[in-house]
C-alpha cells in the first residue's frame, strides 16, 4: 500500500471508549491477517495525500473565517475612530498620522490606517495628508500590501494566536 494507510475503526458496544481486550485482539488480527473474518471492525482505506488535502482545505477554511472576523474588527475600529477623533484638528490628525507611519515603518497606504477615509475625508486627499509629514516617494499608497500582509492585520493574527494559547494550553508542554 504505497502512498496510503489503512485506517480501523471499532464500534464499541458500550460507553466505554477503552476497547476491552477481546477488541483489541481483533484489531491486532485484522491489522496482521486483512483477510480474518472477524465482526465489529470497519476498516476504508482512505489515500494519505486526500487527507492532507482536506486538513490543508480545513485550514484555508479556519484562516478565511479568521479573516473575515479581522475585517470586520477593522471596519468597527475605523467607525470607533471617526467617533472619537471627529473634533480633532488636522495638526492631531497629522501626529497620529505621523506615529502610524512610524509604526508601518513606511508612508502607509490609506488601507493600512486605522481611520484612513476620515483622514482623507479631512484632508481633502491621503496625498495631501501625508504631504503634512512625509516628503518622499508615496510609491506604497499606490500599491498597498495583500489585506492579510498589512501589519494591522498581522498584529490583530498575532494577538488572536497569543490568546487563543493561553486559554488553549498545549498537552506535555509546561
């Protein structure tokens, strides 16, 4: 059986989900002798690389719900800040322009801002809002990273995996 592996399941006849020991010597004889005749064990044969394929399509699944989610804090964020940033004057607006620019590590596309179509919105165009604290090339607002490679969303993942471990302790590490 080259490139799959058998895989055997009991139908216990009891709550226990321990095998008695008669059970268990079934299995060991279906396992060394396929062609026992031997009842209560259902064996399908089932190929490794469909396996990975379906744990590799749960992921995907599991990543693009946890995207999604990520959005939709993102987009709850930005209404937070118009609410709480709506008296602000531009100078404000420019400093904490300024520190998110900082915190990007380069002039941030109007994505890659919390508060970003209000800052727009107040400036008359994210051009002239970054033209109050930013003099080089605005090559990065032209071409804004992948919404899963912004460094929002790559730190909101990150406090996502933090939490999820620590309410999710792995089993034999301490």
């Amino acid at each position: 059986m080259v490139g799959s592996t058998m895989i055997c399941l009991l139908y216990l006849t009891r709550a226990s989900t321990v095998p008695s020991f008669t059970e268990q010597v079934a299995l060991f004889l279906y396992v060394s002798y396929p062609d026992y005749p031997i009842m209560g064990i259902v064996c399908k044969k089932y190929d490794r690389s469909e396996i990975m394929r379906s744990e590799e399509a749960q992921r995907t699944q599991r990543q693009a719900k946890l995207l999604a989610a990520i959005e939709r804090k993102i987009a709850y964020k930005n209404i937070e800040f118009i609410i709480q940033h709506q008296n602000d004057t531009k100078d404000e607006l420019a400093i904490y322009l300024k520190a998110c620019m900082d915190d990007i590590g380069h002039a941030p596309a109007k994505v890659e801002v919390i508060g970003g179509d209000y800052i727009e919105y107040r400036f008359g165009s994210w051009e002239k809002a970054l033209g109050r604290i930013y003099s080089g090339p605005l090559s990065t607002i032209k071409y804004p990273p992948a919404f899963k490679d912004r460094k929002i969303v790559q730190d909101m993942l990150r406090q996502a995996l933090e939490q999820y471990r620590s309410t999710h302790p792995q089993k034999g590490v301490q």
